[in-house]
C-alpha cells in the first residue's frame, strides 16, 4: 500500500496562491486515478480534482479556472496549484490515489490551507 504525504499548505491572503504536493512513497506510474479532496469544519469531505492515466483532468465547479492538478510519475509526486484563492477554500487538503475508480485507495493525512485577511 502507497504512503502519500501532504505539504505545501499555510496562511495565506484572499487572491494569493499556494502550491499543495503529495508525495508517495512508491510509484505512482499504475495508479489510474490520483485527487485531491478537502474537508472544511462541519462539512463532508469533497472532491477538488482528479488526473488520471494520460493527464485527464477533471475539476469540481468551485474550482475550476483557478486551480490546476498534475502528476509527475518521475517524481512520484502529485501537485495542487491554487490560484485566486478565496475564503471559502480554507479546508484540509487531502491527497487520494487509486488504481481503479472503484478502489478506495490510498489516503494522505492532510495539510491546513487557510485563506484569511
């Protein structure tokens, strides 16, 4: 089972941007699906964006235009980059990787974006 590590996340202002990373601990060239999900306080865990095999992304409405996912399978990395950032975005980012869709996956443990003035 693939370890996934979460970095990258801080305080940050409205309009900023972060860059999230979630580095695996083996290869992540044969898993078809990785994402990134968030939860904030209160609220039930949900999808940010997947990529999978062949860099097809996909982006939930919230997100879209501001955020970019990619996989680097050299590096064994998975990247979150943030732009426009807003308020609304502080959760806990959690990165997943499956190797099917129907798979539940490997999770990471998480790392605290906050957007706040």
């Amino acid at each position: 089972q693939v370890q996934l590590v979460e970095s990258g996340g801080g305080l940050v202002q409205p309009g900023g941007s972060l860059r999230l990373s979630c580095a695996a601990s083996g290869s992540i060239f044969n898993f078809y699906v990785m994402g990134w999900y968030r939860q904030a306080p209160g609220k039930q865990r949900e999808l940010v964006a997947h990529i999978f095999s062949g860099n097809i992304t996909n982006y939930a409405h919230s997100v879209k235009d501001r955020f970019t996912i990619s996989r680097d399978n050299a590096k064994n990395t998975v990247y979150l980059q943030m732009n426009s950032l807003k308020p609304e975005d502080t959760a806990v980012y959690y990165c997943r990787a499956r190797k099917s869709i129907t798979a539940f996956g490997s999770w990471g443990q998480g790392t605290q974006v906050t957007v706040s003035s």
